[in-house]
C-alpha cells in the first residue's frame, strides 16, 4: 500500500502519517525529516541544501528525488509506506511514478488561519523528529519529547514571516499535482477546518477512507 499525504504545512499530516504508519505497519516517510537528517549529520548534501530548508524554499527536484529514491528502497518498504512532503511539483510526480505505484492522496484541507495558529506553536524533537505542539498536543513533560526525552525546539521554518512565504510556494507549488492526482481519481479530501480536534478523531476517518477504497 503506498499513501501519499497532502495538505499544506502545519495541516497535521505529518502527525497523521505517523498515526497510521503504526496502524498499518508501514513506514510513514517524511522527507522534511530526510532533509533535516542530512542537515544534522552535516553530510555533503546536507551543507548544499541547509540554505534552501531554512529559507522555506523547496530543495531541487534531482537531490530529493536522490534521497527519496535512497530511502524507498530500504527493506522496511517493501510492504508499502506513507509519504509525507513528496512529491511537492510535478517533476517530482513523474519521478516517484518511474519508482513506485501510488494507491491514494489524503489531502488534508485546512483553512490558512488555522495553519498559522498550528505552526506558530508546534514543537519538533531535536532527536527524533517527534512533533507536539505548546497548545494542542502537549509534550508530558514540559520541552522534552515523550518519546525519547530529546529537547524540543521551535524550528527556523516555523517563524510568521517563514510560514507565510511556505504557504504561498505551497499554493503556487503544490496545488497543481492536486489536478494531476484528481485526473488519475486518487484525491480523498479531508477538511479540518479548527486547530484543535484531536488527531485520532482525523485518523480514525482517513482510516475508514483507506479501507472504503481497498473493499
Ligand atoms: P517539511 O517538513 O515537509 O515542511 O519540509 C521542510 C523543508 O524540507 C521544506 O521547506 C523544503 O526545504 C524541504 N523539502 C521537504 N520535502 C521536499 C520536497 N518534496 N521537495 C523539495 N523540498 C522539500
């Protein structure tokens, strides 16, 4: 099974995709993760696209669909995956059709305010890439993460000046590849239109989607 998750950043899809990753047993790929991975561990690539990242702008179409290609092909996704943050144009569309067969498109819809409410107060784990957020999804203890005790960190991209100029490219970038899915029938809209409905109310929907369409 491979699902792709869409919705602009700060939707939740991130937080989704990982919900449903443990309820199908399938890797939930984000490839902001991959991005800040590199970027962590200082690699070659990491220096070329650090500058990219922290301005809110796309990395290249080659170096993504490199790391991608690097990271689709490990064993844990032989069963399938989840895909969050790819493709983000068209290019990258095409690409990942010559690597894999997408079944479904989650295209999570959530209004503008409610993304800049989301992102202005979302918390990531410096370690594991874990998200939380300082008013809907607390962490249990106050700027460690739950899951292994890292400390949370509000990312550069996640300032008010960052998230506008990243919901813009999303409108220009991104909402074009809506078309091409729509034409290919595999959009499954799911609109969440407050800021603070509970992820497992979200999931538990997109969950009936998937197995509505596999029958
Ligand atoms: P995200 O966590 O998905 O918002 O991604 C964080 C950053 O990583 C983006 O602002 C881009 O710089 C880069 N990135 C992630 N996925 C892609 C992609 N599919 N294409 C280009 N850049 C990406």
């Amino acid at each position: 099974m491979q699902i792709l998750m869409f919705g602009p950043p700060g939707s939740g899809k991130g937080t989704y995709g990982s919900k449903l990753s443990a309820k199908f047993g399938i890797p939930h790929i984000s490839t902001g993760d991959l991005v800040r991975d590199e970027i962590k561990n200082e690699t070659e690539m990491g220096k070329r696209i650090n500058d990219y990242s922290s301005r809110g702008l796309l990395v290249p179409d080659s170096v993504m669909c490199q790391l991608l290609q690097k990271r689709i092909t490990q064993p844990d996704c032989t069963g399938g995956f989840i895909l969050d943050g790819f493709p983000r144009t068209i290019s990258q569309a095409q690409e990942l059709e010559k690597m894999s067969t997408t079944d479904l498109v989650i295209n999570v819809q959530v209004p503008d305010a409610v993304v800049i409410a989301r992102l202005g107060s979302r918390l990531t784990c410096r370690s594991c890439g874990a998200i939380y957020n300082e008013l809907f999804l607390k962490p249990r203890v106050s700027g460690r993460c739950d899951k292994c005790d890292g400390q949370l960190y509000q990312r550069e991209d996640d300032r008010p000046s960052v998230i506008q100029q990243r919901l813009e490219l999303y409108q220009k970038q991104t909402q074009p590849l809506l078309e091409h899915y729509e034409r290919k029938n595999q959009i499954r809209n799911i609109t969440n239109n407050q800021a603070n409905v509970p992820p497992e109310e979200v999931v538990e929907e997109i969950v009936k989607i998937i197995q509505s369409d596999s029958n």
